[in-house]
C-alpha cells in the first residue's frame, strides 16, 4: 500500500529535462517524478517543471539537493518552462 501511495503522490511533482533552452526539443525529454528533490542531467539547459500544489523550487549544487544551496524561485502552479544556468545538479520542491 505505501508503494501506491508513493507512487501516486511522485507522479504529481515532475521536471522534464531539455537540451535546448526553451523546453521545445522534445528529442531528449525525460520525467524523473519525485516527491522532494530530482537530479539533474550535465547536458540539460532547461526543464518544464510542474509543482502541482508547491509554488517554489529549490536549486543546488550537487546531487540529492546537497552540497551549496543555489537559489530558489516561484512556478506556476500549473507548470512552466525554466531556463537553468548550468551549475544546477539537483532541483527539489519546496
């Protein structure tokens, strides 16, 4: 039961990760669903991101949301397109 659970609440909270820097490149788009935090591919320079009832995300340095703190910044709630700097190894709702 906790597995379902898990799985329905992951499927809410989504980043798909692009090539280009505009989320049109759909050749290289991939979800990676999570509750808290999702890595983030070296070859990515922008995601789609849908929060669903988050309003923010949280960018960091390293994987597993560690290492520095970047910054965080607003999203629509019902998704948007994010340009990302190339610094940014992990990403987590917050």
């Amino acid at each position: 039961m906790l597995l379902c659970a898990y799985g329905a609440v992951a499927a809410d909270f989504k980043m798909n990760e692009y090539k280009d820097t505009n989320c049109q490149v759909a050749s290289y788009t991939h979800s990676r669903a999570s509750i808290f935090c999702g890595d983030i591919d070296g070859t990515t320079h922008s995601l789609y991101i849908n929060p669903s009832s988050k309003s923010k995300v949280q960018f960091w340095s390293g994987p597993g949301c560690g290492g520095t703190f970047l910054y965080e910044r607003a999203v629509s709630k019902s998704g948007e397109c994010v340009k990302i700097n190339g610094d940014e190894h992990s990403m987590g709702f917050a």
